[in-house]
C-alpha cells in the first residue's frame, strides 16, 4: 500500500482551510467598517502676534527684538513691511537671526552675508541697506532676533538727532511686522 492520503483526509483539510477563511473574513469585514473615510484632522487655532511698535528708533549701535516660536506651532512665518526715514538718504539694514546668530550679528552686515547660504544658518533673512522692504518668511520653532542697524559710519546729516544737532544720531523706522502660525487646539470648533 502506498502511504497517499485518504480523500476524506483531504477534505477534512479543505473544510478546515475554508472554516479558517470565512471566520477571517467574517472578522475583518466589520474592522474594515471601522476604517475611516476621511484623514483624522488635527485642529489648530491661528495666532497672530505683532512683532515690533509701529516706530522704531535705530540708533547707530542698533536695534533688536527678541521673539519666539512654541515648538508645537506649525506654518509658521514672519511677515511684513518697513519704510525708513529720513529719505531717501537714510538706509537700514534688518536681519532675522536665530538666537545663536545674535552673538555675532555684526557679521551679518557684510555685503557677503547671505540668507541664502547654508554656511550662514544662524541668518535667517538679509534686506541689505535699503529704505523699504516688504518679506514673508517661513521660519521654525525656535528663539530669533530682529535687528535694524546702519552702523556708525552711516550717519548722516540728514539723520534724526535725539536733543538736538549735537545728540546721538537715529533713524526711525516705521514697520508692519508680524508673526503667524498655529497652534493644535482641542477645544475649538
């Protein structure tokens, strides 16, 4: 006799194969109801901050604010505009740098500096002298600075002079600057 399995062995596997098929099916199908059609949305609220006054006084050794992104906030970006007077003769520079920037912002001001350079991480945006500019800038978590400088070696006659011709020079510049992300929100809407 050869050693051949029985039909009804056989069969016993086949029932057994299909049992295990329909109860698997029979299990995922109401698993598979409970997927969800749609992406699970995280809700977020929209904060919008002003980073700096309306006026801003530059004297010769510089300006700067601090300002900060939590480290859950996402779409974060500055955005804004700013004008210098006097004119058209007053000029400034405004950079955004990263906390760790801020110890050696000078060196920003060179006419090499660029914030499009990976070398210079610390700079996170350059106007270069101008007496307006308009930005938007995608930024990330983290501590930054805004500084407008025009350096002493800049100062003109046509410049402000706080108590009279003979007191410290400054430029004054009018700015729109704000700050925009969100932030996740459990409670809204």
């Amino acid at each position: 006799m050869t050693s051949r399995p029985s039909i009804r062995a056989r069969r016993k596997q086949s029932v057994a194969i299909l049992v295990g098929l329909a109860v698997t099916a029979g299990v995922a199908t109401p698993l598979a109801g409970c997927r969800r059609d749609k992406p699970l949305v995280i809700k977020t609220r929209p904060v919008t901050i002003n980073v700096l006054p309306v006026f801003v006084d530059v004297p010769a050794k510089g300006y700067s604010h601090q300002f900060s992104i939590p480290n859950d906030a996402t779409n974060a970006h500055v955005e804004g505009e700013f004008t210098v007077d006097p004119r058209p003769q007053g000029q400034l520079q405004m950079l955004i740098v990263s906390a760790e920037g801020m110890q050696h912002w000078q060196r920003f001001l060179s006419s090499t500096a660029s914030h499009d350079d990976p070398g210079d991480a610390e700079l996170i945006y350059r106007s270069g002298d101008t007496i307006a500019d308009r930005f938007n800038i995608k930024m990330k978590p983290g501590n930054y600075y805004v500084i407008f400088d025009y350096g002493p070696a800049a100062v003109a006659t046509t410049d402000h002079f706080g108590g009279g011709v003979s007191g410290p020079a400054y430029r004054r510049a009018r700015s729109q600057i704000t700050l925009n992300y969100a932030l996740p929100c459990e409670t809204c809407p």
